[in-house]
C-alpha cells in the first residue's frame, strides 16, 4: 500500500507574463516507512509540491493520496500529517516543552497524555535536558531537534520536510542527516524530504523524485539515479563532482571525443550524441588512452581532482591522495569497461553493450 500518491498532479501561478507551470503532471507513489526525497535546483516544485501534498496549496489538476484516502480537497489538520519546516518556526517566548507540546494542547490532548508523549520524545531526541530553555538559548542544531520533536508528537503516520538542515554549518548537516535517517527507521514513519542538496538525497533516501521545471527528470533508488541515468540532466546533477560528458564525433572505424583524432571509444553509431565517464572512473595512465593536457590540479586530503582539457572540452579526474602533476602537463586517460554512460543528441539515455577502452592513443 502506498502511504503517499500524487496522481498527475499540476499547479500553476498566474505571472504578468502568464501562467507558469510551478508542478506539471507530477505523479509517484511513495511506499509505507520509507524516507523519500524530493530532489532539484531552485525553482524546479519540490516545495510546492510539498506543499500540495501537506495542503498549504491547491491543486489546479490531479489528485493527492495518503494512505490510499483523497485528501486533495481536504484541509492540512484533515491529513494526517506532520510537517518541519525551514525556520523551524518556534515561538521565542515559550519553552522547549511549551514548543514541543504546542500543537497537543492545540488539539486539547489529555494532560496525562501530553506529558507521557514529552517524556518519550525527549528522550528520543536528546533534549530532556533543555526543556526549561528558551529558543534562543539553543543552538542551530538544538533548534532543529525542538522542531523535530514537536513533528514527532502528534505521532502522524506522515512527516514532511522542507529543506530542514539548510540553516546548518556543514558539520552538523552531516550529524542531522544520520540522526534524522535513524529516526525515521526508529519510528517506521514515511517521511517526505525536500532539498537540493544531491548529497543528503543520496545519503539519506530510500527514493529520490529529481525534479526540473516543475517535472519529473527520473524517480528511482540513489543507486539507479547514479549508475543509470536517464539523460544528461540527471547524470551531471547527480554526483560531486558531476560526469564528465563528452560530444562524440565520427572517425574511421567509430567515434572519437570531438577535437581529438582518437582513440576510437565507441561505435560509429555515437556520433553526435555524448559519452558520459565519472571522474572517479578515470585513471591517469601513461602513454595510452586518451591524450589531455593538464589545466589545473585541487589538493583535497583524501584525493585530488585534476582538470584536463582533451581535445576542446574539459574532463574532471578524481584520484586518490595527492599527484605530481602540473598545469600544462600531459596526461594519458583511460576506463574501465562498463563505465561508460551514452546519450543520444536529445540528451537522453542510450543503453548499449559497453566497449572497452582502446589500449593505445593514436601515433
């Protein structure tokens, strides 16, 4: 059973310039106890389509569905669910309890009931310590846990989120997003997760919906989004840092990266479209492969990335620790077989048997 469905779902706005197609024909099915991320730039839907969802807008066209019950026209308190805003949105002058307990004394919950249910959720969170203090005697991580916990609560089958850990310094980002995921598991709850941050998507969700312009680009597991892509948006949006993408040109006996003159790396038939390699799938290699000058070299502890230009385009390598390799210097790269992407002139995905590097770079 699907916990959350939105079928065919649209939203416009009304601009001086005309309609604008803010969600256009969106549709998923998200399943019970699963963590789910809506995924894309600024300005792709994925809060408004969280919106839609939480009843904070109406649809235009579509319907939404939590646990297989319509609530398209029903209002956000009829839904059924629990919702984390950016800001955290906690008053100043109450407490942490008085926040956390909030939206219960709202719906008149039994006192007995109330401090049963605070007494568990603080626990849980780490904050029985803190519920005398005020919001501004926490920190930016405290804050989120106050207003995790007053989703919590209410103990709705459904948690919505949106964009919950901008406001947080690289760190604790990374620290929020494993207690987060725990959470969810904990609690069994199906949570609906937006940001646009490609790296809490891939660590945090069981799914990933990667929007643009108010549609779906492709709806599918990390994995898939990573190692199958289904067209060029979603390969370079999804990874850090993103595939190099390459246009192919035809030569004798198949085609060769554009401004090279080889080796051959695919079928005649590529030409024209792009081959798609991810930088941790180079390898620098000495006198064989693709020939490339080096443009510039990033130190990053743990490896380095290296910036070539073959040909008139540029490719990114990722390697581990640090190199001894100098702008100007040249380079041979090479890949393994199986770690080549294809798209056809439109940007979308070709899937083919994958060919194996050539051995030698041209004479």
């Amino acid at each position: 059973m699907s916990a959350i469905a939105a079928q065919h779902v649209s939203k416009l706005w009304s601009t001086p310039e005309g309609l604008v197609r803010a969600v256009d024909g969106v549709s998923f099915a998200f399943e019970q106890g699963t963590l789910n991320v809506l995924l894309g730039p600024s300005g792709c839907g994925k809060s408004t389509t969280l919106r839609l969802i939480a009843g904070l807008e109406i649809c235009d066209a579509g319907r939404i569905l939590i646990g297989e019950r319509d609530v398209t026209s029903l209002p956000p308190a009829a839904r059924s669910i629990a919702m984390v805003f950016q800001s955290y949105a906690l008053f100043p002058h109450l407490s942490v309890a008085e926040n956390i307990l909030f939206g219960l004394r709202v719906r008149r919950t039994p006192a007995a009931e109330r401090e049963q249910r605070l007494s568990r959720v603080a626990d849980l969170l780490g904050l029985a310590p803190l519920l005398s203090r005020k919001p501004s005697q926490l920190s930016g991580g405290q804050q989120q846990r106050v207003a995790l916990g007053r989703a919590i609560i209410a103990e709705a089958p459904v948690c919505l989120m949106d964009e919950p850990l901008s406001n947080l310094d690289a760190q604790l980002r990374a620290e929020m997003r494993l207690e987060i995921r725990a959470l969810q598991r904990k609690l069994g709850m199906t949570m609906v997760y937006v940001t646009h941050d490609q790296v809490e998507a891939m660590s945090m969700a069981d799914r990933v919906v990667l929007l643009r312009a108010g549609r779906i680009e492709q709806n599918g597991s990390p994995v898939s989004l990573y190692e199958r892509p289904s067209n060029t948006f979603v390969a370079r949006f999804i990874g850090t840092p993103p595939m190099n993408l390459l246009t192919l040109a035809a030569a004798r006996g198949g085609a060769v990266i554009a401004g090279t003159d080889g080796p051959i790396v695919a079928d005649a038939s590529r030409a024209g479209g792009a081959l798609g390699i991810r930088p941790e799938h180079i390898q620098l290699a000495f006198e064989s492969g693709v020939r490339g000058g080096v443009t510039n070299v990033e130190y990053l502890g743990g490896d380095s990335l290296v910036s070539c230009r073959v040909g008139a385009q540029s490719v990114s390598v990722r390697v581990s620790g640090s190199v001894g390799l100098s702008p100007g210097d040249a380079v041979w790269l090479r890949w393994a077989k199986g770690a080549e992407h294809y798209f056809d002139d439109d940007g979308m995905r070709v899937d083919t048997e994958p060919r194996e590097m050539a051995a030698t770079s041209p004479a």
